[in-house]
C-alpha cells in the first residue's frame, strides 16, 4: 500500500485456484463484477499469500486469461509450470483503482462506494447506515449497521434494494419485519417473552457482517 498513490483503493478480484494443465495456467475464484476487465493482458495484481504460506511472489502479471465454460483460467508470467502453480494456489489477488473510478455496469457499484451511505426504507425512514458488502457465491449482501446498534445483512438484489443514490448519498431498502428492522418481539420495547430462547435479536436474518 505504501506505493499507492494518495487516494487509490485496494479490492479484491479474485483467489487463485487449483492448477489447470502442466504450463503454469490456474484456475480463478472471481470477486470481481469486471473480469474482463481486472485480468487483461498486462495488468499487474498484488498478490497476498494464505496466512503462514511459504514466501510467494508478491505481484504477479496477466499474461492471458480465457474462460472454459463458467471458470476463468488466468496464465501468469511469473508461474511457468505446473508446480509453480500449486505454489501459489490460495492466494488473493487485489486490484489498484482510481478514487474516482467506476465500475462498466452503470448498476453495479464498488464496495468503497457504498460504505458509509444512509440506508432508508420505501417511505424515507431511516434505519441505519451501510458498513460493507459480503460478497457470496449466489449473492452479495449489504451489511447495515442499524440505528439500534444491530448488524443486519440484506440480499443486494433489486427487490430488496431498489435504488442505490450515491449523490445523494443513500441506499433503499424495501424493509419488512426480520429484514432490517425487528420482528415485533425482538424490538427493544418489546416485553419481555416468557420463552428464554425468543427474542434474541440476533434472529430474523441479522447477524456480523
């Protein structure tokens, strides 16, 4: 990071997986909405080694990408066999952008960009604000920090979230009850349950983000 220049950001497009053939090629974990793009020909990544891995390059540079069906199979110049290949095998590869870059896909937003915007229901009201992106393998969910202190997490699909405003700098959320707000005996107000398993407000789809 100590290289960056003042204001690029640091993300994550992917995760080296298990060798493909006998000349170096492996395949690819994307984390990317922008593959094409993040493993062009040329373009040189920060590599980060599994925690208590041997020492492994710490850069490495596309040399060709190609997709085989639904994986995306990256040769690098630094990896020349199979066996250099396997040497790297877990390891995360970052992406430098611009603070002022965006993604293609008018639709589709970095996570940096969404950190930090005040999440609102349908109706305006707001319920807390967004504190990262949980990228999965179906879905990403937005992480919400809610005005009660709560974590929640929501599906990042147009049903749930309509409109991502980042001038005005908000996201909506077709909130209902166990989503981002409580169920009704989970609220704060709510009495007290003579069942001591009900009302632990980690239910209803919340949770760490």
């Amino acid at each position: 990071m100590s290289d960056q220049q003042a204001g690029e950001i640091e993300v994550v497009v992917g995760r080296i997986g298990k060798p493909h053939g006998i000349r170096g090629e492996v395949t690819l974990d994307v984390r990317t909405d922008e593959p094409d793009r993040r493993f062009a020909p040329g373009t040189t990544l920060r590599a980060e080694a599994p925690a208590g891995a041997d020492r492994r390059p710490s850069s490495l540079t596309v040399a060709r990408a190609r997709w085989h069906q639904t994986t995306l199979l990256v040769t690098f110049e630094e990896l020349t066999d199979r066996n250099a290949a396997e040497a790297v095998r877990g390891t995360i590869l970052h992406a430098t952008i611009g603070p002022d870059e965006t993604p293609e896909d008018p639709d589709e937003f970095y996570d940096h960009q969404l950190v930090g915007l005040d999440v609102v229901d349908l109706d305006g009201t707001h319920l807390g604000t967004v504190k990262g992106l949980v990228h999965g393998s179906a879905q990403d969910l937005l992480g919400v920090r809610t005005t009660d202190g709560r974590d929640a997490l929501v599906p990042f699909v147009t049903a749930l979230v309509p409109e991502v405003d980042l001038d005005a700098r908000r996201v909506v959320v077709a909130d209902r009850p166990g989503l981002v707000s409580p169920f009704p005996d989970d609220a704060p107000d709510a009495p007290a349950a003579s069942d001591p398993g009900v009302g632990d407000a980690s239910d209803g789809g919340s949770g760490d983000a």
